[in-house]
C-alpha cells in the first residue's frame, strides 16, 4: 500500500506476485489471500492506465473471481465483489456484453446474500443504467432506475437527498426519448428535494435549476417550431373544415376535446406501439420485470458449467 501511495507500481507489483508464490506453496493454488492479491494486482494495472495494463488488470481480476468463487462458493460477498469490479474493467475495455454479463451476475448474488434491498444491489442498478444510458439503450436504463428509485424510496422515503440522482437520471433518460412531460417532472422534483436540504447558492441546486431551464426552452422552441410549420401550411380560402350544426368556429370535426387532429393521435398511438416493443425486445434481452421464483440450484450448475468451460479454454490458451 504504501508503494501505491508513492506510485512505485512496479514494486508493489513485485510484491504482491512474490505473495502469491508464498501463498501458493502453503496453501496451494486457491485461498481467499491468493484471490486477495490478485485483485490488487489487477488493482495497480488498472492505475497505470494503459490498454496492455487495463488487459492484464482484466486478467487478473478474472483470476480473483475464479479463486474467490472456489474457495467461498457463489453465496460469498468477496466473490460477488470480484464480479462487480469485473464488469467494470470489461466495460472499461469497451466489452459492453460481458461488462453487462458480470454486474448482472453480481447483482443476483448479492440480491440472494443481502435480500432486495441492500445498498450493493442498488449501486450495481445505477451503473447498469449508466451503461445502457450511454450506449442509447435508454428504456433499459429507465427500467434500471425505476428499479433503484423504487428500492430507494422503500428504504429511505419519496424525499429523501439519495433519491436526487435517480431523478435526474430517469429525466435525462426520458428527455432522450422527447418524453418531455415526464423529463420535466422528474427534474422537477429533484429541483424541488435539493431546494429543501441544499443552501440556494448549492452548486448541486444550481445544476439541478439550469437542466430544468434547458428542458422547458427546448420544449418551447419545439411548440414554437409546429406552430410556426403549422400556420405555413394553410394558405387563405383553402383547408376548410365542414362544422357541425351549433359547433364554434374554432373546434374541427376531427379534432378531439384536448385539440389534437386525428393524424397526431394516429402518430402518437404509432410511436407509443413502437416503444412498447421496443421495450418488450428489451425486457427480453435484460429485463426487469418480476420474474416467476429464482431457482438457485439451476443457475448455479448453468454457472458452473459454462465457467468450467470456460476456464479449460484459458488453460488450453495458456499451454499454446
């Protein structure tokens, strides 16, 4: 540790493999303090930032994962941990399957060890949604955020500071969707928690009010926009509508009581269709819906299966 502090990552380098050989003639190839260094090795290649040493601190991390789940089983937290931080360094090299395939692993080991409402679970739902958020996959960010919004809220209450960020986040989300009602009323009530716990020149509170202010400008310049190609379109003496006997003159038979004309509600039932398969495509892919009882026994030996085989071809790799 304190070669890290210094920055000589070279020696703590060599000192935490010359562990693992001491280690390794006392207790054999699998102990909690072999899985231990590691991931600090894996740790200190991840520090020093380049692509070789971001491969090698995968590697390593990788074989933490494999030592800690032989030496504690899957219903460990240090093995659910491994597979956390191994989502991380996947989606740091941009392997957005395997990133995804990892922290969803951890998230069902640490739902099974902590129950449904422990912090890690809800850390591993905000970083899920932040991959998803940024490889525009935003309905399955927002079932990832409505998720911890919904854990939030049963744990800490509707107005607590903690639930700020997933506001915000299920505004942004939605905001790329054009969702523009349900942006501005999700940052709306993040504007409204932060001004009951933050001082008003809060950095944090200030934020919070300029998104709100870009949301609603835009919302208007778009409202400016239709109603400017709106009034282009219709030319004097033509685009007359029939009225029916005692309607005022500005209602149109095809228009319904909130004033929409029946070629936008036709767009606006075609685009709601398309969301929801869209959604349906991806709840099937990485949904979130309630799933039936989680068999334990079936996932473990499906697990333990394909890491077995995956595991013989690293040593065969290793042998070539």
């Amino acid at each position: 540790r304190q070669m890290c502090i210094r920055d000589s990552m070279g020696e703590a380098l060599e000192v935490y493999q010359m562990a693992v050989q001491i280690l390794g003639t006392i207790y054999g190839q699998v102990h909690k303090d072999i899985g231990l260094c590691f991931s600090k090795i894996a740790s200190i290649h991840f520090r020093i930032g380049t692509k070789e040493s971001r491969e090698q601190a995968l590697y390593y991390q990788k074989q933490a994962a494999y030592v800690y789940e032989a030496f504690h089983g899957l219903d460990h937290v240090q093995t659910a941990s491994a597979y956390f931080n191994l989502g991380l360094y996947h989606y740091n090299l941009r392997n957005v399957g395997s990133a995804v395939h990892n922290l969803f692993k951890s998230f069902f080991l640490f739902n099974i060890l902590g129950g449904e409402y422990n912090p890690e679970g809800l850390s591993i739902l905000v970083n899920l949604a932040l991959i998803f958020q940024e490889n525009e996959q935003y309905q399955t960010a927002i079932g990832c955020l409505y998720e911890a919004l919904d854990r939030t809220i049963a744990l800490h209450g509707p107005d607590h500071p903690k639930t700020v960020n997933l506001y915000q986040g299920l505004g942004t989300a939605h905001f790329e969707l054009e969702d523009f009602k349900k942006a501005i009323e999700f940052q709306e009530k993040s504007v409204k928690i932060l001004t009951r716990f933050c001082a008003p020149n809060d950095i944090r509170l200030q934020e919070a009010q300029a998104i709100l202010l870009r949301f609603q400008k835009v919302v208007q310049e778009k409202q400016k926009a239709e109603q400017v190609k709106g009034e282009s379109k219709r030319k004097f003496g033509q685009n007359k509508v029939r009225r029916q006997p005692g309607q005022e003159s500005g209602e149109h038979i095809f228009k319904n009581d909130a004033g929409e004309s029946s070629s936008i509600l036709k767009n606006k039932e075609r685009e709601f269709l398309l969301q929801k398969a869209r959604m349906a495509r991806m709840n099937a892919r990485y949904g979130f819906r309630r799933r039936p009882g989680f068999d334990l026994m079936r996932f473990l030996q499906a697990q333990t299966q394909e890491w077995g085989q995956q595991m013989e071809e690293d040593e065969s790799k290793e042998g070539r």
